[in-house]
C-alpha cells in the first residue's frame, strides 16, 4: 500500500503564496493605476486652485443655473426612464413568460436587441425613423396632407422615448428570468391556502421578484445617468451632465468639467449604494431544493389571444424598424434622400464608399484593434482578481478578517468603473495622465494611441471580472477538491478542472465587452485623437457632414459584425450550460 | 499500531464550534464509520482526515506519520463526495484516470488500471460515456471507480449512497462492503443512516454536537449506548427517568423510576456505578421488553402491571404502547395476540437489556 508522501508540506504553501503573491501584485497594480489614481487626480483637481485646497469650484459650478439645470434634469430624467422602463419591461415580462400564444416566440427572440444596439447607432436610427424628415414622420404628413411634420424628436419626449426603447430590456430580461425562477409550487401552495389570484401576485410572486425589479431599477437609472448620444443629438436643449461635461471641456473649461465630473460620479455612486442596500435587504434563498417550474398558459381562442398576437408583432415591428430603417437609408446614395418619405434610389455606393476609402478602413481597424486589446487584458486580468478573491476552496475557513475585508475592499474598487458613467471615466483618464504624473513620470498616456485601449479596459473589465466570477461560483467547490485528493495540484486543478469549466462563460463575457468596445461613443469622443478614430466617431462625423447614407451604411457594418459576434457568444453560453 | 490516528481535533467556523477535541483510532484493513445526526460536524472531521481543512488544533497521523498539515494532493487518500463531484466536461475514462494523469502514469497503465476499477464497479464499456449521460448509480460507480483507481492508502467516504433511491441504496451498499474487503482498503465512511452503518461498518463513533459520544461495534451501539444523546439519535429506545436507590448493591443496581414509582434492577459493571439520588436515564430497546396478557410474567425480575394503550400493526412485528402507572413504554412483540386497547396487561424489563445512561 503506497505511503502518503512524507515531503515537508512548508515548500507546497510557500509556492502556493508566491502565487497567490503574484496574482495580487497584478491585481493591485492595475486597481491603483486605473481605478485609485485616476479618480483620486480627478477629486483633487476639483478641489485645488493655485496649490491650494479650496471649495471655490463647487461653490462657482454649483451657484450656475446650467449645472443645477443639468444635474436636476438628469436625475430626473433617469427616474422618469425608470419607471417608463419598469412599466413597459415588467408587463412585457409577465405577458411573454406567463402565457403562450401565436407571435410570442418572435417577439421572446427580438426583446434584447436593443441591449447590443450601440447607443450612437440607435440614436442615428430614430432620427432617420422618426425625426421631422424621418420615414415615419414624413409617411403621416404625406397621408394627412398635413403642413409639416406631426411631431418633432427633441427634448424631454423624444429622450424618453428613445431610453425606454434602449433601456426597458434590463426590467424585461431581469423580470423574465426571475419569474421562470420562482418556485411555482410556492404560488399554488398559496391558492390552496385560499389567496385570490391578486393576492398571490402581492403576496408571493412580487416579493420574490423584488431582487430582479431592484437590480433593474439600478441598471437602468445608471444607464440613463451615463446617457449622451441621446442627449447630444436630440435633447433640445435638455440640459444633462454628460453634456455639460463635454462642452466644458471642449470649451477648455478643464475646471469645471473635473467638478462636474465628480458631481455626476458621486450620485451614480450613491445609486449604487442605495439599490444595493435596499437589495440586500430583500435576498431570497431558495428553501426548497426541487421545485417546479411554471408552465405557460395558453390563452384560449378569443379576444384575449388576438390581442396578444397583435401586441407581440407591434412591439416586434417597433423593435426592428429602427435597423431596418438604417439598412435603408444605407443604400441611399448620398443627396438622394431629401424630401420623400423613403429614398427613391438605392445603391451600394455608400458601402463601396465605406470598404474602398482607406480612411474607413483605418476606423474599423482601430476600433477592433482597441476593444480586443482591452478584452483581452480585461479576461486576463479577471483570472487574477477572480482567482483571488475566490480563494483556493476548501480554505474558505482559514482566512483572517483582514483578508475578507480585503477581498470585499478588491471588489467594489473593480465595481467602481462599472458603475461610474463612460463620460467620467474618460475625464478621470485624462486629468490623472494628461501630464507628467507620479504614478507614470513623463509619459503622458493623452493623445497617444493607448488612451482608448486603457479607457475601454477600465469601462469594461468589471463586465468580464463579472462573467468569469459568475462562471466560477456555479462550479461546484467539491469538483477542485475531489481533484485535490486524486492528487491534482494548484495549477492541474486549475488547467484541467476549473479552466475547462469556466472558458465558456468567460470568453462570452468577453466577447461582449469587446462588442461594446466596437460601438463605444461616450468616452472616445472625449480623448480620442487622430490615430485612434474609432467608428462610432467616424459615424458622427459623417452625421455632422449630412453624409447620412454612409453614417448609416457605418452602422449596419457595426451591427453586422456585432450581430455575428453575439451568436458566436450565445453558442458558447449553451455549450456552458 | 493504528493506521489512522486524531488527536484531539478541533475545528471552529465562526463562531459555531463545528468539532470538539475529537479522538479516533482506525486499524488497518477497518471499515470505520462515522455516525450522527446532520451539523454533528462528522463531514467536517471526514474533510480534516481528506485535508479539505485544516483543523484549528489536534493532530492527525497516518501511518505514524504526522500529515496534519499535509495538502490533499499528497496524501494519496480517495475520496467519494456526496454528490460524486464528477468532473462533468469529462467522459468517465478520464474520470477514472484523473488521478492517475495526476501521478504521471504511462499510458498502458493508465488504461489497465482504468479497465479494472471499471470493472470492479461493474461498468466496462462505459468508457467513452459523457458522466452526465449515466444514471445516478452508474455516476456513484463511476466515483468509486475513480476513487479506487489510484490505489488509495485510506478511502473516504462522505454519505455516498444518501443521493440514491431505497433498492439501489442496499444494493449499492453490499457492493461496497465486499469491495473494499477484497482489495484490502481501509475505510472511513460518513452517513446519519444508522441501518448503513450497522450493515457497512465494522466499528462506529457516533457523533452527537461536535464529539464523539460512543464508539464501539455496532451491536454493543445498539443494545447498549452509554449516552443519552447515543440513545435518543439511535432511537426507538424507551427511555426511563429514574434514580438509583442506596439498597443498590455493588453488582445489581435498583432504581426507582421518576414516572410510576417502579422499582427496576439492573446488572451493572462495578466500575460505572451511578450517583445516588440523581435522575438519571436507564434505556431498553422495544423489541427486548416482554409483554404478555395473562400474569405469567409474575416470577421474572422488572414485571410491571400496564394497559394496553395502542397496538400498531407494522407488517411482521407489530408495536405494542403501554401505560404502567404513568410509565410510558414501547414493545415490540411478533404476535400482538390477546392483546386489546385497554386490556390490563405485564410487561417484564430483562435486568440483563436494562443500560443505565451517562449523563441525565
């Protein structure tokens, strides 16, 4: 019988800690450099003139009507969409989860597209849809014979509307999964103790759907917070952080924009803390092990189920007209569309345009060179920070308070650039390396190619922090333990238990933050320089010169690509599951 | 010599103590069991042998050798995992082989030994089949296989039979027995099903609150536990609330009983004689209490008059619930006959089926 070896256990641990040493250096290396120093630099800039500490900035920013205006609006604006989005995304939920009918399944298949729209794109779309010489528009003025155009997309209407159309997806999608989640037995168990229909509703599938309501009620308020393309194309005068920030610094306001930056930086972290504190409060764990799972009802023949069809191929139809609208317009040969409803030529002129001119091509190669870099570095870099904050299982037990505090300390520092706008990313980038600075000596990071790179890794690093640490947990602990006693050490139990596990989920994350990083506005219109035009710059631009054929022709590329790359993403989900 | 050696083993998880200072021997070639209710901490005592904790003080040593803070990987142990831990993106051959990948086998050897554990669990063939595609018995097997394939010094086993139905799980449990007997290994197996234990194990320690309350075979377990928490986890015994009375001699205890005022003897060994004057608990199980309708009982010790309160028939025993002035008892009889609810009745107490319990 083999004797367990007798080697002295000291060299196994001192190895395993110059590992774990090892991930720690990179993961606090990056967290000073991208999240610590950068908004630190922007605090203190907000808070210095002339070498010394004063309030004078917020005291001037603060007594502007423009900033009261802008942060007033905004807060607003991010409530309004909110409830719009919570109204429309929750009854959307219980109407295709809960009941079964003919147009359910299109609609189930399109409901997320306008999370993969990027925010430019979409915006681009609606005006070509429905600005005051959109499609739509000019189709009713021409069959109404009316004097000019029945509405008109600016301001607080158009910007809501617009916010609901983007955003209600995180209350659909949220809704949707927690009502497949809840314990059906839960709301019969209820009926058979005599609850009305609406009771149950109240009582037992409402509290439990509070986690998902909550989570996204937060998505969508920090969303709305970080909202630009929107405002800048057709707020109308809305006046809304993000847009004050750009315009002071475009006007060289640095002061002002630094200020303004922390004022929005401070309530999209209030956000966070209060959606977080009132989810905590209202977790539910599951105390049955088996349940079972809802079936849906069918809606018998009948009014009722005409309706419902008719509303899932409404909603359908508005969910694609913006896309098919661009797909339009970007076969218009650019001039041709001016005063018809729909372009009376079509050609491939503006994509010929598009794949001929050296100039586009350059866009599109720095717009994939720079989200795969910052993908990439954001999937390497989350093995570290994952592996550490996860800990070696089965030592769960041994760790010190101050570890677990550290590890919580980690996490929300990687939660910090999730929840902070693009717009104050970006700010806090360029204030902190924009000049000689203590952490970089010389080298100033602004105006080189690598701006963009970094500032898309810190935007999108805790999306990919997140999919590798969700893949992770749904691992059972007992599978690198069970490794473990079969005589697997650390980095066996890694490469062939947990690697081969986890990849799928981590590289969909990633493949996500890099299709974000491909249609990224917000930001890169705040640093970029000419050797890294990235597309969504490039697109409005063409906007700006009313080339709205290339523009357009531009964003069906975009969404062609991401398109393609999500399917690969969902493929890799399933193989996960 | 043991082959397996705890030392007054402790293990806190926050503030829940989760294992007291516990003690335990195992000899080579035993099939040892850890038995006791859920949260008694046997699984985390299971961990600490396996190296999946460390514990906070004690000592574990095998062989003679201190492996206390030896890494898992190193101690060459197998181990079954309640819920099998199959790696799921592997098929069941490179189940089995993992830990033979593991200890850089050559490749015939790896195949050679994979085909045999397979074999030895009954499943040749299944080699090339996705884990998930196997039933929950086959998943087991294939668990043990891979436990077994690496030669393990020690094999634990952490309730591996509570995720399968009755039949299977009597089945399986033979199985198991005769295996590890034919290949000589040595065993520590966890469950809270007294039955598996008695059936598996060759010695039990039953764990009650984090210690080891009582650690013997499992008949002298079951006829005679020392603990009063011992006899309430191994149930369907009659506890009596008694004191000992100070006519006791030195070999034949009296105790008058709380409920009934009856007087009961009992033989008890010279060296655990109890206090005098304080409750304590004395236990027989059911099927050792003689019940009979007519008074013929009158010449044996402990003869009780009571009434027939309930007779529950349970298939080929039936159990009898009698009062004797207030004394609640439970017995199990064969043949219920003449036996009525409400009918006057004597129940006897063998002096010899008579334990009195530590602790009151």
């Amino acid at each position: 019988m083999p004797k367990p070896s007798s080697q002295p256990a000291a060299s196994y641990f001192s190895r395993v800690s110059i590992l774990r040493l090892s991930l720690l250096a990179a993961t606090v290396v990056v967290l000073i450099y991208g999240v610590i120093y950068p908004n630190l630099a922007v605090l203190s800039a907000s808070l210095r003139q002339d070498d010394s500490w004063t309030f004078v900035h917020y005291t001037s920013v603060l007594s502007q009507r423009s900033t009261i205006e802008a942060l007033i609006n905004s807060i607003l604006l991010s409530i309004g969409t909110v409830v719009l989005c919570a109204i429309v995304g929750v009854s959307l939920a219980f109407l295709f989860e809960r009941y079964t009918f003919p147009g359910r399944r299109l609609f189930s298949v399109l409901a997320a597209l306008p999370l993969v729209l990027p925010p430019l794109v979409g915006t681009i779309a609606f005006i070509f849809l429905l600005g005051e010489s959109g499609i739509l528009s000019r189709l009713i003025q021409g069959s109404f014979r009316l004097q000019s155009a029945p509405w008109t997309l600016r301001g607080w209407p158009a910007l809501l509307l617009f916010h609901t159309y983007t955003m209600y997806p995180f209350f659909y999608v949220l809704t949707g999964a927690g009502l497949r989640r809840i314990d059906a037995s839960l709301a019969e168990a209820a009926r058979s103790l005599g609850a009305h229909r609406l009771t149950v509703l109240s009582r037992v599938v409402l509290p439990q759907l509070t986690p998902s309501l909550v989570a996204a009620g937060l998505l969508t308020f920090m969303t709305s917070m970080a909202s630009f393309s929107a405002p800048l194309f057709f707020g109308g005068g809305v006046r809304v952080l993000t847009l004050e920030i750009y315009g002071a610094r475009q006007r060289g306001d640095a002061e002002m924009a630094v200020t303004e930056t922390v004022v929005l930086a401070v309530i999209s972290l209030a956000a966070l803390i209060f959606f977080q504190r009132y989810e905590g409060t209202r977790r539910f764990v599951a105390a049955a092990l088996k349940g079972t799972t809802r079936r849906r009802e069918i809606i018998p023949k009948g009014l009722a189920r005409n309706l419902a069809t008719v509303a899932a191929i409404v909603f359908s139809l508005m969910l694609v007209s913006p896309v098919l609208t661009l797909i339009l317009v970007s076969f218009a040969p650019e001039g041709s569309w001016t005063t018809q409803a729909i372009p009376a030529q079509y050609s491939l002129s503006n994509y010929v345009r598009l794949f001929s001119e050296p100039q586009s091509g350059e866009v599109f190669l720095n717009s994939f060179a720079m989200s795969a870099i910052a993908a990439v570095a954001a999937l390497a870099w989350s093995f570290c920070v994952v592996s550490l904050v996860a800990g070696e299982s089965g030592s769960g037990s041994q760790h010190s308070r101050a570890a677990k505090y550290g590890k919580r300390f980690v996490s929300l520092l990687v939660l910090i650039p999730w929840a902070l706008p693009g717009t104050v990313v970006a700010v806090a980038v360029a204030e902190a390396y924009g000049r000689r600075s203590l952490l970089l000596g010389s080298f100033v990071l602004v105006g080189t190619f690598w701006i963009l790179p970094v500032v898309y890794f810190l935007r999108f690093m805790p999306l990919v922090v997140r999919a590798v640490q969700a893949s992770m947990e749904q691992i059972d602990p007992a599978l690198s333990e069970a490794a473990g006693s079969l005589g697997a050490k650390v980095l066996r139990r890694f490469m062939r238990v947990t690697l081969p596990l986890i990849w799928p989920g981590a590289i969909a994350g990633t493949l996500l933050a890099f299709v974000i990083g491909l249609g990224e506005y917000v930001a890169s219109v705040l640093v970029f320089v000419p050797i890294n035009r990235p597309i969504s710059i490039a697109i409005a631009s063409e906007m700006r010169d009313f080339n709205l054929g290339t523009a357009a022709a531009y964003g069906v590329v975009l969404i062609g690509i991401i398109a393609i790359v999500m399917i690969a993403a969902g493929r890799l989900e399933r193989l996960r599951g | 010599m043991f082959l397996l050696s705890l030392k007054n083993i402790s293990k806190t998880f926050g503030s829940t103590r989760a294992v007291k200072d516990v003690s335990l021997d195992v000899e080579q070639g035993e099939f040892f069991g850890l038995l006791g209710p859920s949260g008694c901490g046997k699984t985390t005592t299971l961990r600490m042998i396996a190296g999946l904790e460390r514990p906070d003080t004690g000592a574990i040593a095998f062989d003679a050798t201190d492996i206390t803070h030896l890494p898992p990987e190193r101690r060459g142990f197998g181990m079954v995992f309640q819920n099998y831990a199959l790696f799921p993106h592997l098929n069941v051959f490179e189940n089995v082989a993992f830990g033979l990948r593991a200890r850089h086998k050559t490749r015939d050897e790896m195949r050679e030994r994979v085909n045999s554990a397979l074999e030895l669990v009954q499943l040749p063939g299944y080699e090339k089949r996705r884990v998930d595609e196997l039933s929950g018995g086959q998943q087991q097997r294939v668990a043990i296989a891979r436990a077994i394939a690496i030669e393990p010094a020690l094999l634990l086993f952490d309730e591996p039979l509570s995720n399968l139905d009755v039949s299977l799980r009597e089945e399986t449990r033979s199985e198991l027995r005769e295996l590890v007997t034919r290949l000589h290994l040595t065993a520590v197996y966890v469950t809270h099903d007294q039955e598996e234990a008695y059936a598996l194990c060759d010695r039990i320690s039953v764990m009650v609150g984090g210690s080891i309350m009582q650690t013997g075979a499992p008949r002298e377990l079951y006829e005679r536990p020392a603990e009063i928490s011992v006899a309430r986890f191994l149930g369907r015994n009659n506890l009596i609330r008694a004191m000992r009375l100070s006519s006791s001699k030195t070999t034949e205890a009296e105790f008058k009983t709380l409920e009934g005022g009856h007087t009961l003897r009992l033989s008890l060994d010279s060296g655990d004689l109890q206090p005098l004057n304080q409750p304590v608990f004395l236990a027989i199980r059911p099927e050792h209490v003689r019940i009979t309708a007519s008074s013929s009982n009158g010449n044996l010790p402990n003869t009780l008059k009571a009434e027939v309160r309930e007779i529950v028939f349970g298939g080929a025993t039936s159990t009898v619930r009698v009062d004797a002035n207030g004394l609640a008892l439970e017995a199990l009889v064969l043949q219920p006959d003449g036996l009525r609810v409400g009918s006057i009745c004597e129940v006897s107490l063998p002096p010899e089926k008579l334990s009195a319990l530590k602790n009151a």
